[in-house]
C-alpha cells in the first residue's frame, strides 16, 4: 500500500508557473503508474496527465500537452507535475494518483486505487 502526499499549490498569476509535487510513502513509487487529475469547482474530476510504471510513458489532456509536464524522482520517491504558462481555467483543486497496474484507461479516475488529498491551484486573471 502507499500513501500519497501533494504539494506545491498556491496563488499565481496567469502565464506564471508552479511546480507540483506529490510524495509516496509505503512502497517504492517506481512500482506504480502515476496519475494528475483535477476537480474545478462545479466540475467533475478530469484526468490531467500520466506516467506509466513498467514503460515510462506519458500522455496528457489535450488542454495541458505543451504546458505541463509529469516526471519522476525515483530517488526523493516523488512525482512532480511542472506547470507553465498556467491560465485562470487551470483553476481546481489537483490531486495525485497511483496503482500497481499499468492500463490503457490511464485517463480514468476509477483506474487508481490510491489517492492523495489534494492541492488548491488558483490562478488569477
């Protein structure tokens, strides 16, 4: 089992930038695919990007793909979501996730067993 920790949110203008972070604790990160979603307000939870474990893959929503970037510390045992030229619809609350098993539904939130709290990321006009 492991757990899942998320930081790194905040207030930030748009076209600025945050780097997102989100530890695990329990069990090695490397044996599990990763997820990114976030929930807007009034919105459902959206799938953001993915890190696949036994391949290394990525995919991204097409309204972050060039924007943001998902990437792993295998040594910190940390999953980070870098995110640039952040507009006020990036606006949610973003949250990290993680399975053992890798799945071509990457993009569903139902895929992850194992959820962090989540982050608040603001951004303003």
């Amino acid at each position: 089992q492991v757990r899942l920790v998320e930081s790194g949110g905040g207030l930030v203008q748009a076209g600025g930038s945050l780097r997102l972070s989100c530890a695990a604790s329990g069990r090695t990160f490397s044996y599990y695919a990763v997820g990114w979603f976030r929930r807007a307000p009034g919105k459902e939870r959206e799938f953001v990007a993915a890190n696949t474990r036994r391949d290394g893959n990525t995919y991204y929503a097409d309204s972050v793909k060039d924007r943001f970037t998902i990437s792993r510390d295998t040594a910190k045992n940390t999953v980070y979501l870098q995110m640039n030229s952040l507009k006020p619809e990036d606006t949610a609350v973003y949250y990290c996730a993680a399975d053992p098993y890798d799945s071509r539904r990457y993009a569903a939130p139902t895929t992850y067993n194992y959820w962090g709290q989540g982050t608040q990321v603001t951004v303003s006009s």
